[in-house]
C-alpha cells in the first residue's frame, strides 16, 4: 500500500495549496485534508476529507488509524497579528497542537511529520540582513515566541526519541487561491486583490519595510523536497529564502502591469511586528543539506498573481 499523508489545516492559506499539490504527486486517496472547517471547493471535491479537531489527540490518532496514515503536515496556527490579540488562545492552540502529533509521533503512529516555523522567531536582536540560520533567536511577539519553543520541542523529541520531524521557517508567502489568515505580511496579498478590484491599495506597512516573501509555489516545492529528502542528521526549523521587497517596490512592479494603480501608506500596530523581522535570510544550509533553490521572481510572481486573480473574480 502507498504511503497516505494527512493535513491538518488543509483549509488555511498554505494547507489548502498543499493539499492540491499532494494530491497531484501522490493520488487523491493517499492524501486526507482535514480541519475544523471546511476548505476550498477544490480541496473537498478533489479527494477524502475530515473534520479535525486538532487540540484532541484521540480525533487525531482515530483519522490516523482509520486512513492509516504514514506522515502528517500540521500547518494549524494563529497567526502574528490575531495573537497579538489573544495570546493565550494562540499559544494554547500553537502548542498543543504540536504537543499533540510530536506524542503520536513519539508512540510511533506517525513515521514522519512537518512542521512549520516562521521568520517570525527572529526578533530586534538578529541580524536583519542575511540573518543567519543559528543566530541570537528574541521574538518579541506571541507566534515567534511559540515558534521559538515550536523549534525547541521538536528538536528535544528528535533527540529524545527519535522522531523524524521537519520544518522551514516560511517567509510571507504569496498566494491567490486561499485568503491569508492574519499575519504580518498579508500586505503582499491584499495588495493584488485591491489592485484588480480598485486599483488603489492602502498599505498597512511603511513604504521601505523589507521583509522576506516567497511566492507559494516556491514554499510548497521547498516542503515537498524537504520531506522527500534523506533524513537529516539532526533537527533543524530552515531557513528558506526567495525574495524581498518593500511594499513600494511591490507596487512598481504592479504598477508594470496595472498602469494606474496607485498605492498609500497608513501604518498601523502591523509595523512593529515588521520592524523586529529580518529583510533576508542566509538560507545556506537548507541549499547544502537538501538543494533548495528558488525559482519564482518578483515580475514572474507579480503577473502570476495578477492572472490567476483576473481569471478567479
């Protein structure tokens, strides 16, 4: 029997667009999407899906076993900017979540596991050019301070126990076909949906906040390739790298296409966040131990967004 994979969040910004993915690689049966909300209409008609409550292990372990499930993606979370709002919600959902399937992992129902971490672990003490994949790691915000922990539980329960759990510190990530769920950089979606419906775009952001953003089908490929490599020797949450931009140089480029679009700037208590993040990152090791390399670019993003927005409304 193939292996068969399950997705917890299948119905956020990153699950929906991986489910679909690992459908086409694997076969729509081997790959069960699940959350506690329905997701897209391509997700549900495409292939098997349930209803998960992630903060109960017994649901978790009864999909597990009744799909016989080789590896799990837990792409669950709240986000930078509603965690901000309820911190303890978020915590207790980010981590008992991961507490959750690194258990299952533990008791050997789950063979392997991905789990996503951020850039927002770094915080105003890092490097923000290049940042380093070990360096000094002081989020100041609630979802970089469950990342940080997120990354040093998984790495205590590789060592522990041997469990093969992987992650990649996403940047914003770009993406068309599920709206973003509350973070930082949402900017760099909403700008394209306001630049197609109104061809105005007020940014939350100052015009020159730079921040690392990678186009979705470049973070899908990364966690695909990632999990499909050998296994690394130790944990580690990689940094992964694709663009950066501001959101006036997103705008220019917009611009190319959209010739009166025009962008203003009302920065809000998003901006803080921004200011404690990196502009780059130094994603040397991930290329090293499993060949990641980015494909997307600015212009290629820009008109691939434009398109798919164009067709969808």
């Amino acid at each position: 029997m193939a292996s068969r994979t399950l997705i917890i969040g299948s119905s956020g910004q990153i699950g929906t667009e991986l489910a679909l993915r690992l459908r086409e690689l694997k076969g729509k049966e081997n790959v069960i999407a699940s959350d506690i909300r329905k997701g897209s209409y391509e997700v549900m008609e495409s292939g098997p899906f349930e209803f998960l409550d992630v903060t109960h292990k017994n649901e978790i372990l009864e999909v597990i076993q009744k799909h016989e499930i080789t590896e799990v993606y837990l792409m669950v979370a709240i986000l930078s900017v509603i965690a901000e709002k309820n911190p303890k919600k978020a915590w207790e959902l980010n981590m008992n979540a991961l507490f959750n399937v690194l258990e299952l992992a533990r008791e050997g129902h789950i063979k392997r596991l991905f789990w996503p971490s951020s850039i927002a672990v770094f915080g105003p003490d890092t490097p923000r050019s290049k940042t380093p994949q070990d360096t000094v790691i002081k989020p100041t915000t609630v979802y970089g301070i469950s990342k940080l922990a997120g990354e040093n539980w998984c790495s205590y329960y590789e060592r522990q126990y041997g469990v093969d759990v992987r992650s990649l510190r996403y940047p914003g990530l770009i993406s068309y076909k599920a709206t973003p769920g509350g973070g930082t950089t949402d900017y760099a979606v909403e700008i394209f949906h306001e630049a197609v419906k109104k061809g105005s775009y007020v940014s939350f952001l100052k015009s020159d906040t730079v921040l690392p953003m990678m186009y979705m089908d470049d973070a899908i490929r990364a966690t695909v390739e990632l999990m499909d490599a050998d296994r690394p020797k130790e944990f580690n949450a990689y940094n992964v790298g694709a663009l950066s931009f501001s959101p006036a140089e997103l705008a220019e480029a917009i611009s190319k296409h959209v010739p009166d679009f025009r962008i203003s700037y009302k920065p809000d208590s998003r901006q803080r966040i921004a200011d404690t993040w990196p502009q780059s990152v130094d994603d040397s090791m991930a290329r090293k131990d499993w060949g990641w390399e980015p494909k997307v670019d600015l212009d290629s993003m820009v008109r691939s967004m434009l398109h798919g927005l164009h067709f969808s409304s």
